[in-house]
C-alpha cells in the first residue's frame, strides 16, 4: 500500500441517530425510525427515514440538505480537535449530493405561475447551497472544493475525490462524504419509477418490496499521515483504496452480470494492494429493490466467496440518496473500530437468486479491511476500502 489517509473524523446524522453514538445505539438494539414523512405534504403513504433527531437552524438562509451537512460536519471537527485551528491547514472539501443539486421548491413554481412574481429566497438560498463552497466559507479554508453529483454514488465518490488529493499532496487535509434532504420531487420520482415500498424495506430478502427513501448526512476528516501525527492524532482507521467502473447498460438497471461492480471493487483492492480475502466484511448499497440486491449479491458471492460477510445500513437509514456513501463508509470504519456488526435490518428469508443471505444478528468481529459499496443510476459503481492498524 503506497499511500493511506488517516480517518480522524466522523459525523452523521439520519434517521438511525444525530450522531455516531445514537446511530450505534441504534445498531446494537435494531432500532428502525421510518414511518410517514413530517417535512412537507404528499398524498403519498410509503414510509420514510427522516432524521427526526435533527433541528435545522436557519431554514430560511439555509437548504436542509446544507444544514444536515453543517451539522455532521460539526461532529466530524469537533471529534478531531480541529473547531478552532482547521484554517492553519490546507483543507480541501469534497462533498456528495443528489438533491442540493436540483431547485426543488415546488411553492416557488406554484406562486410564480400563479402571480407571475415571486420573492427570491428560493433562488438565493439555492444558489448559495453549493455544499462545497459554502462549508468552505463556513469554515474559512481555501483548499480545493468539489462538489460530486453522481446519483447514488455521489458521497463515496466524494471520498474517494478526497483520497486523489491527499496522495497527490493538493491539501494537507480533506472533508469529505455526502448530504441530501428527503424532499417531494425525488419521492414522487422513485414512486413513479416503481421502486418504492409500502413497507419498511428488506435488503437482500427473498420478498423485498423496494426501498424507502432517508435523509441525513455522513462526513469523514482525512488527513496525511504526517500532519496527523505532527497534530497527536492517533487515530488507527483510514481510507486505503477506492475503485470506480461505469456499465454504460440502462439509465437506471444494473448490468445483470454485474460487471462494473466487481471492477469497481477490484480497482479499490488493487489500490489498496489486498486480496478479497483480506477483507472481513462489506457494507453493501442493498436498496431492496429487486434488480440491485439481485446483481449486486451476485457479484459479492463470485467476488468474495460464498462465506461473504455482508449488510446493509440502508435497513436503518433508508435510500439517503447522495449521502450514502459517506454514511455507510463512517458505518464502516465504525465498525472496524467498535469490532461488531448490527444485523442487517428487514432480512428474514435468502433470495434463492441470490444465494448468500446478509448478517441476521449482531455479530463479533476481528477485522483490519472493510469494503463499502455503491451502485448509482447511470450504472455507475464505486467501491471504498477502508482499514485499521
């Protein structure tokens, strides 16, 4: 392994918890927040993952999807001892998303087409919402800002952006991850789409229905390993590989064969100079609809043996869209650091299509690797590894 960069930092927020140690809390007890939405009005009944624990501060200056951001990111720093010294270090941010990218605000559409003038709040607050830059200027750092929009993928992009920086010496340290809101528009679109279940959802079970939309935010702080230990920082967990492959098969399918997945994740082994067998478990992107856990079970089986050691976090989260992945590899390196793995939620039956079942109970475990894994619209697939001394 020619380079790794030093996790020091964690924040999360979603409907599993407001920070690291609810979400674990939630993990070790099965505890699943989902139920209707409460942010805004839909005739629709499908449950949700709403992260109720979480207060916006300024919803009119502020999009909820920049304010779930501020507020993982505050744990992140606050973690890493980095609130009051972050601007004597070259800091780049690199951050995830699907919705901040979109002007969303149906009531800003409504009155302009009725009256034909609207204020401009709505425009105001979207055009100052680009995650990156504003976190930047929040913060008052001035290294390179990024910004990934790559559907479900987007926050394991984000970090594996961030890794591409620190190896190449752009920044000394790196925030990075994803953010998204629940919000109508991309509700109504994954219903439209047929992919949404009535049900809480059931990754990788024979009679998975969909998914269930979230919302939250996963931030990780990686640093170079001199500046980390030149600060005292002693943290054992890191990023150590990521992998990236295109199907180029269907704007919203997986390739059935799952070709782009196992590429992805073997680009991130190879980075990471590791076999499959060096990794002891994988957070899997296990949407619960039916083409996604189908291929992607698939893959994990060929690439990792029929013994695979799997979940999926989007039980307790649901589709948080663009904050996935920085989520699920904070989950991730939690649980390399905790040495336990939660059951994955709404698992009760093997899909004999698939052939591999996911953990059924929380589980004891002695691991240095992790993989974490994400299938995006697009057919894009991104693969993290991520490890612990």
């Amino acid at each position: 392994m020619s380079f790794k960069a030093v996790i020091t930092g964690i924040g999360m927020v979603s409907a599993a918890g407001a920070n690291t140690q609810e979400t674990l809390d939630s993990f070790k007890t099965g505890r699943r927040s989902v139920g209707p939405v409460s942010i805004f009005d839909t005739a629709l009944t499908c449950p949700v993952f709403e992260a109720k624990g979480f207060k916006p501060r300024d919803p009119r200056r502020f999009s909820r999807t920049l304010e779930l951001t501020f507020h993982a990111v505050t744990e992140a720093l606050q973690s890493c001892g980095l609130t009051q010294d972050i601007a004597k270090f070259k800091v780049g941010v690199c951050l995830g998303t699907t919705i901040a990218s979109q002007i969303n605000d149906l009531e800003f559409y409504k009155t302009f087409r009725s009256q034909g003038q609207v204020p401009m709040e709505a425009i105001d607050r979207f055009l100052n919402g680009n995650l990156a830059r504003a976190l930047a200027g929040y913060l008052g750092v001035s290294g390179p800002c990024a910004v990934s929009v790559n559907a479900c993928s987007s926050g394991t992009d984000a970090v594996g952006i961030a890794l591409s920086w620190l190896e190449a010496g752009i920044c000394d340290i790196a925030i990075c991850g994803g953010a998204d809101e629940l919000n109508l528009v991309p509700l109504c679109g994954f219903n439209s789409l047929g992919v949404v279940s009535n049900v809480p959802c059931a990754p990788f079970d024979r009679d998975r229905k969909g998914l269930n939309l979230g919302e939250g935010a996963g931030v990780l702080v990686l640093e170079n390993q001199e500046v980390s230990a030149k600060r005292g920082n002693k943290s054992r967990l890191y990023v150590a590989g990521y992998g990236i492959a295109t199907d180029a098969y269907h704007l919203t399918a997986p390739r059935p064969d799952g070709t782009g997945l196992a590429t992805a994740i073997n680009m991130a082994l190879q980075q990471a100079g590791l076999k499959a067998a060096d990794i002891g478990f994988i957070n899997a992107h296990g949407t619960a609809t039916r083409d996604n856990d189908k291929t992607e079970g698939a893959v994990l089986a060929r690439v990792f043996g029929p013994q695979v050691k799997f979940l999926s976090t989007k039980g307790f989260t649901g589709h948080t869209l663009g904050a996935a992945g920085g989520l699920e590899a904070g989950f991730s390196a939690l649980a390399l650091k905790e040495g336990w793995l939660p059951a994955s939620p709404g698992f009760v039956n093997q899909d004999p299509d698939i052939g591999v079942s996911p953990l059924t109970a929380v589980t004891d475990i002695s691991a240095k690797y992790a993989m974490s894994t994400s299938l995006a619209f697009g057919g894009n697939n991104s693969a993290l590894v991520l490890g612990i001394d």
